[in-house]
C-alpha cells in the first residue's frame, strides 16, 4: 500500500482523487477481509429509540391482553397456562372483578401508547411544514406536490364580493 503511493507520488502529476481512491480500495478490502463491517451503516435508522421502546412495551401489553383474552375461551393449552399464571401473579389478580380490570387496564395502557405514538408523528409533521413554510414558499408547495402559486394583482372588490 506504502509502496503503491509512495510511486504515485513520485510521478510529475500528482492526482490526490487517486491517491484518494488507492487508500479508499485498500479499507474496504482490509474490512472485507477482517470480516468486519464499516462504521457508516447504510440502512441507518430515522426511528427514535424511545419510539422503539415504546413499541415494544405495546407488543408486549398486546402479547400479555390475548393470553388472558384466550383464558375466558375453553380450551387452554399447557403452556398458554403457565404463561396466564404469570401474568396473573404479577397483577396479583385473584377474583373475576380484578380479572376485568386488569384486562380494561392492559387495553388502556397499549391504546394511551399508540396514541402518544401518533400524536408525536403528527406534531412533527406540522412543526416540519411550518419550518419549511417559514423557509421559503418554493420548497413548501414542492413538498406539497402542487406548483408554486404565481404573485399577482389582488382581485378587486367587485370579484372578491361576488366570490
């Protein structure tokens, strides 16, 4: 590699996006060899991380709700059994009515998460317009996929009473 640039160097027209290139080709056969991946991911993520949290306390919340909405059917399985008694000590339910509201209570809880979810979503939506429409016009009605409305005279008052 050393050797490489050091006759690229020696050359009278010295190009650096070569040179560039050369040290480039040289990392990513080292990190093909070694097996081991660059650290600028591809596919990197836009989701936030306590989004992700989130989303995972809902599946579990929904996960926890039908098991004990399949224990009100009849036929349970073994292991569906041993899962609804630890949800059943954890929430310390011991008669119907503690059933009902642990039930009501798991429901709420996914529902009131989802809904923080979509409420965060469209708030950045509208801060992102609101943002762009400060900026410049041009760019908001881009995004909007119309064409930028053309400055003109005003209608007068005779039109504007008849509209």
């Amino acid at each position: 590699m050393n050797g490489e640039i050091e006759e690229l160097l020696e050359e009278v027209e010295v190009n650096i996006t070569v040179i560039n290139n050369l040290i480039y080709a040289a990392g990513a056969i080292m990190t093909q060899t070694l097996n081991k991946h660059s650290k600028r991911s591809k596919n990197r993520r836009d989701v936030k991380f306590w989004k992700i949290r989130m989303q995972k306390q809902i599946s579990s919340w929904r996960k926890k709700f039908s098991i004990i909405s399949e224990t009100e059917q009849v036929l349970i399985m073994e292991s569906l059994s041993r899962k609804k008694m630890k949800i059943f000590n954890k929430y310390r339910v011991t008669n119907a009515r503690e059933f009902a509201l642990m039930k009501e209570t798991l429901k709420q809880k996914f529902q009131a998460k989802a809904q923080k979810i979509r409420r965060y979503k469209k708030g950045k939506l509208s801060i992102n317009i609101i943002r762009c429409l400060k900026k410049t016009l041009k760019i908001f009605y881009r995004k909007l996929g119309m064409k930028n409305i053309e400055d003109r005279e005003p209608p007068s008052m005779a039109q504007s009473e008849t509209y």
